[in-house]
C-alpha cells in the first residue's frame, strides 16, 4: 500500500518544490475549467434576459476584468510563498486562531462540493433519461461520479492539471458548437439587437458575477503556488478569472435567447445537442468538484496535521457524498452563502500583512514561534465579518459589490488593530 500511496499529493502542509511548479497556462487553465460550469452558463443566460446580448457582454466584461485584477495579488502570495492559503492564514492568525478560520472555509468548500455532487448527480439521472430512456437512481449517479472525482483528487493539482488539459479544449469546442447551432435558424444580427427587460439591472449583473467568483479569486493561492513566477500569476489570472468567466458567460447568451429558454441542459436538449450538453456537464462537473474537493482537503489538513493528506481526502469526499446523497444539499445553500461573507475579510487581512506591512517571511522554521492566537488579525477579521454580513442582509454596498466593500474595508481596520495589538513575532524579510 505504501508503494502505492507515494504516488498520492502531500503538499498542503510544505511548500511546492520549484520542480513542482508549472507554467501560468497551466494554472489559467485550471481555473479556466473551474468557470467552465452549468451555473455559470446559467447566469450568462438570466443577465441576457435582462440586459440583451451587448448589455451582457459589457457587464460580463468589467466583471471580469475586476475579477482577474483582484485576483493577481493573491496569486503573487501563493506563488512567491509556496504555500496553500491556509498555511498563509496559520501565519496571519496564529497556530490556533486559524484552525477557527479555516475550519469554516473547510466546511463552505465541502458544502459546495456536496451541493454540486447532488446537482451533478440529478442532471446525469436527466441525461441518461434523454439518451437511454434508462433512470438509474439519482443516488448511484451522485455515488460513482464522486468517486471519480475523488480518485483524481487524491493525486492533487497534477492530475487536475491534467483533467483541465484535456477537458478545457474540448469544452470550448462544445460550447462554441452550441453556440454556432443555435444560430442555424437565426443570425448574429437578431441576437446582437435583442434588448433586455431591464437594463437597469447592469450594476447588480456585475455584483453577481464577481460575487459568485469571489470565494475562488482570494483562495488563489491554493493553485498559483504552482505558478513559476510574477508573471505566471498575471497571465493565469487573466486566462482564468478573465478570459475563461467572460467566454464561460457569453457562450451560454445566444442559444438562450435564440430558444428562449435558460437552463443550459434545456436548450441543448431543445437543440438536439444531449450528447454534447452530456460531455459538458460530466467534464465542466468533474473539473469544478475536483478543485472543490482538493481546496477542502488542503483547509483541514492543516487542523489535522497528523493525518495523512489522501485520508483526509477519502474522508471530506465521503461526507460530501453522503450528503449530496441524502439530499440535505437542498436546505444547505443558505447557510453556505452566509459562510461565503467570511471570505473576503481573510483575503483583505493576509494581502495587506503581505504587501503593506511586509511580513513577506512563511518559511515553515517559523511554525513553532507563531502565537497560539494573533489578536490583531482575528478582531479585524471579526469587525470586517460584521461588516460583510450586514451589507449582505440589508444589501447596502458602497460600491454595490458587498464583497469588494468588505475586501476594502477590512484592510484599514486590519492595520488600525496592528497599531493596538503589534505582531508577536516579526516575519519581514524574504519568502520562505
């Protein structure tokens, strides 16, 4: 068994080593791959009903583009430290006050990972209805794809490089195949005229699409540890969170407005194209859960530094299915996006300890002197969580995009805490 199980990722707790480390192309199509999905066609589809084709593209577009801007700071962190964002946050908040923090990313990305194992579960069960006539229990689909998603999880972030080599490409095609078909009984003219019935809803349209994406861009370390260098970062940022969310949204406006419907296995189905939204949904699935699965592993393996990385893995991949498979997925989501206005605060605090207050050293003979808890990052990290939460509950936003509000304005309090509460231990100097 050990023979075997040498071959599984342990990198969660150490750095990447350099011969590790892939090409920014590599890390950009991975996150590529992860906006590559059936919610996100979906959302292509709902802001087209409201803007119309060119209103979409220009929301889509200076989404983003704010998107892939915020998301190369955290990136450079990840790829000049070596380390998973939760190693990153154990130096921010102390060896204790992070298993806080990070016990609650681990439990929203193994919540998402179960709420789209029942999603991916109950639109195989619709496939292999249209394609067969055969319904196999919903279960048992949700049951064997976790397990493949699982098996490519245990050998880490190569293997998922991989999977997005292959499935990336082909899911481009596919869409641009959807695409193109759906134009056989109209013409780019009527789609590009087509006005939405409400184009006041620009602003929330581009809240939407950074909201949805936020939780991936400030937990970017986790993939760009990978990146070579400075420069990687920028070109995955931009490949994935840029180009990859703007043509992941756009492909899914012109067969929803030329069928009239909005939910991407629908008009494929209507376009006669259920081996294509078939390939679509397992590939786009696979690729997204298998990040979601590998990010949660990386969060609890810092709580448990004692458990074997791949055991952890089995375990987290386990419990997600069990409950995508009972079906409390359904009675989750509420409480995931609740989890979800942790995030930014976290972000904002480990990006300004970085780049403004230079605690840029993470080498790991440092783990012993950390303080159990890092008072300053944890009162910030509340009174910014407030914040997020009461801007999410009363949809009051100063930009109208509450999670960048709370990006912004945890970073001020964050170093107002400093200056009350200074760090225990200085960390200037060189990475690692």
């Amino acid at each position: 068994m050990s023979e075997f199980t040498e071959y599984f990722d342990e990198s969660a707790r150490v750095p990447v080593r350099e011969d590790e480390t892939v090409s920014g192309w590599s890390v950009g199509i991975v996150i590529f791959g992860i906006c590559l999905t059936l919610p996100t066609l979906y959302t292509g589809a709902i802001t087209a009903e409201q803007l119309g084709f060119i209103g979409t593209a220009k929301a889509v577009g200076l989404a983003s583009l704010v998107l892939s801007i915020m998301s190369i700071p955290a990136a450079i962190v990840g790829a000049e430290t070596r380390l998973s964002s939760y190693l990153i946050i154990e130096f921010v908040f102390g060896r204790r006050g992070s298993d806080f923090v990070n016990a609650l990313l681990g439990l929203t990305l193994l919540g998402w990972f179960a709420v789209t194992a029942g999603f991916f579960g109950e639109t195989l069960a619709i496939a292999f209805e249209e394609m067969f006539a055969v319904s196999p229990p919903t279960w048992l689909l949700t049951l064997i794809s976790s397990v493949l998603i699982l098996i490519t999880t245990i050998f880490g972030f190569k293997a998922i490089d991989r999977l997005a080599l292959f499935a990336v490409p082909l899911l481009i095609l596919f869409l641009l195949y959807v695409s193109n078909l759906s134009l056989a009984d109209s013409s780019w003219e009527t789609v590009l005229s087509t006005d939405g019935s409400n184009p006041t809803y620009f602003s929330t349209a581009v809240s939407t699409v950074i909201g949805s994406l936020i939780v991936g861009v400030v937990l970017m370390p986790d993939l760009s540890r990978y990146a070579r260098s400075v420069k990687d970062c920028v070109s995955a940022s931009v490949l994935g969170n840029g180009v990859g969310n703007c043509f992941s949204m756009l492909m899914g406006v012109a067969p929803a407005i030329v069928t009239g419907l909005l939910d991407p296995m629908a008009y494929m189905i209507a376009l006669g194209l259920v081996g294509s939204a078939f390939v679509i949904l397992v590939f786009a699935t696979w690729t997204t859960n298998s990040v979601n699965l590998y990010s949660t592993t990386l969060a609890v393996a810092i709580i448990k530094p004692k458990i074997p990385e791949w055991k952890l893995t089995v375990a987290c991949g386990v419990i997600g299915t069990a409950l995508a498979m009972i079906g409390i997925t359904d009675y989750f989501i509420g409480f995931l996006e609740w989890l979800g206005v942790i995030v930014p605060p976290v972000a904002s605090i480990y990006l300004t300890d970085y780049f403004v207050l230079k605690q840029k050293n993470y080498s790991l003979t440092l783990q012993d002197s950390l303080p159990d808890y890092d008072r300053a990052a944890i009162v910030a990290w509340v009174i910014g969580t407030a914040i997020s939460a009461f801007t999410f509950v009363s949809e009051f936003s100063l930009s109208t995009i509450p999670t960048l509000d709370a990006l912004v304005i945890t970073a001020p309090i964050y170093l107002i805490c400093r200056r009350l509460w200074p760090a225990k231990l200085q960390r200037s100097g060189v990475v690692n």
